[in-house]
C-alpha cells in the first residue's frame, strides 16, 4: 500500500512535548484525507522519552519509532527516518512545538504545486539570540555554496519530495547536513510563510561552537572552499616570494650592496614553513573523510530498537 506522506522528527530529551505534538500531528494528517505516517527517532535521550515514544506507539498505529544506540546528533536521526520513510511526501519538523503541525498543509500544498523541496519560513525566529546567531552563520554559508537568494530562509520544517530523499538516503555520509543534501539534488525550491512559535519545554542544545563545527563540516564536504583559500593563499606567497627576490636581486646586482638579516630570513623560512603546513592539514581533513566514507570505520548512526 501506498504512503503519501511521512512525518520525520528527531528527537531528543522531548518527554513532555512529543505527545501534544504525536496528538496534533495525527488530527492534522487524519483531516487531510490522505495515508501518512509519523517517525520519530529518538536520538539516545536521557530522560524518558523513549519511554513515552512507547506509550504513544500503542495509541497510534501510524506512528513508527526508533531508538539510535548512541548521541549521534539530529542530521543523523533524520537520515535513519528518511531510511524508514515510505510516504511520496516527506515533512521533516522539530519536536520542540516550535513548529506548528497545523502549518503541515502549506507546506504539502507547495510541493502539489510542482516543487521538489518547500521550505517553512519565520517572520521571526523565536529562538534564543546565541542560536539565531549561529544559525544565521551557517545559513549565510549555504546560501554561497548553493548560490541561493540573499533573502531565502533554511528551516528544518519542510516537505520534500520522495525522489530527493531517496537520493540523500544514498549519498550517505559520516558527517551529514540535511539542508545541503536536500538542496543538492533539488532543481525547484520556494519558500512558504509559516509560525514559529516560543519554545515551551526544556532548553535549544545549540551554541556557537556547535554552529561552527556545523560550518566547518559544511565547507569540507559541501564545497571546495577550503582548497580554493589554499590555492590562493599559496599563489599569494608565491608573489611575496618573487618580489622577495626580484628585491634582493636588486640590492645585490644593481645598488652592490650585500643582503642583510638572519632574522628576517628565518621569518621568511617559518612563514612558507607555515604555509606548507596549512595545506597539508586541509589535505589530510579532506583525505581522512573519504577514508572514513570508503572503509567505513565510522558511521553516522547505529539502530538500537525500532517499532514499526
């Protein structure tokens, strides 16, 4: 039998969100006529969720759960729901409430229109200002990479088409990013004006160093950025290095003056040294991922339970 759409939510110390969210999910879905399902992954919680996910898998026949052996982050739960995901429509949301699940429908309705990826976006974000600032951060470097508007918002709250998450499904990765996958295999995407609501339960586990790492992850395996700045760092030092010598040339065969300064020699030594250095570093980040990949000596998430 055919699914026409699959709700995917990471979650993660959510014991006391997921049922109000679990109830407005289905009451939503049931008035749209249409066969869904709801997957949650619980990313190793602490507290009870997955407990509570437990519960609510006996009240609710659509609702499939599973439980990752270990923290893997949310980008990795996303990737085991789309895995589990069978519906021609996939919506992706927070278990927070930040999202409304009433706001679902436009959301579908844009991907009825044609497009392969739709995504939500906030008049205001009500995040916390630490995490609006992050995000904005890695937002604005998926925008370079993808070359997208200035003004295109990301969200985590989006509908996609099952054809581009098959795709993702099989891209894989150690170090993935939703977002950038998606918009990789996307040719028509939009925007569609939604709520974002305050958060009510518990505190956002983001902070900028997280955000960072996210950014660093997203320039080694989304883009070739690092090595452009090798390249052009390195042809920069090779035009210091030549003026450098057309100088001392200078000062020996012309002027037939000698060329003073160990110091300034040895600053010249260390700085290419340096240079040399930075290179064989960014090599060795990018060379150390696809070994990663290739022998899969580490994975992105392992599957400790599941209730279908």
């Amino acid at each position: 039998m055919v699914t026409d759409i699959s709700v995917v939510i990471p979650a993660y110390q959510s014991q006391d969100s997921l049922p109000i969210l679990i109830s407005r999910l289905n009451a939503v879905l049931s008035s749209a006529g249409r066969s869904y399902e709801i997957i949650i992954i619980d990313d190793c919680s602490t507290d009870n969720t997955w407990e509570v996910l437990k519960a609510q898998k006996m009240l609710y026949a659509q609702l499939k759960i599973a439980r990752l052996l270990r923290n893997s982050g949310q980008h990795n739960a996303l990737l085991c729901g789309f895995g589990m995901a069978k519906g021609e429509i996939v919506v992706t949301m927070d278990d927070d409430l930040q999202n409304l699940p009433e706001d679902v429908p436009k959301l579908l309705e844009g991907i009825n229109e044609g497009y392969d990826l739709v995504i939500g976006s906030y008049d205001v974000k009500k995040h916390n200002a630490i995490r609006n600032f992050g995000g904005q951060l890695i937002d604005n470097v998926q925008r370079h990479i993808f070359d997208l508007p200035h003004n295109f918002q990301l969200t985590s709250f989006r509908a996609i088409r099952k054809a581009v998450v098959d795709n993702v499904v099989n891209m894989g990765g150690v170090y993935p990013y939703i977002t950038s996958m998606l918009l990789s295999h996307s040719s028509k995407y939009k925007n569609v004006q939604v709520s974002h609501q305050p958060r009510q339960f518990g505190t956002s586990n983001y902070n900028v160093k997280r955000s960072f790492v996210l950014i660093f992850n997203l320039l080694l395996n989304y883009s070739s950025y690092p090595l452009y700045f090798v390249m052009f760092l390195c042809l920069g030092a090779l035009g210091f290095s030549v003026f450098l010598g057309a100088y001392v040339f200078w000062s020996v065969m012309v002027d037939g003056g000698g060329v003073q300064g160990w110091a300034s020699t040895m600053v010249a030594i260390s700085f290419f040294n340096a240079l040399t250095l930075v290179a064989l570093a960014i090599q060795g980040l990018y060379l150390s991922r696809m070994t990663q990949q290739i022998s899969r000596s580490k994975v992105g998430f392992s599957i400790g339970e599941v209730h279908e």
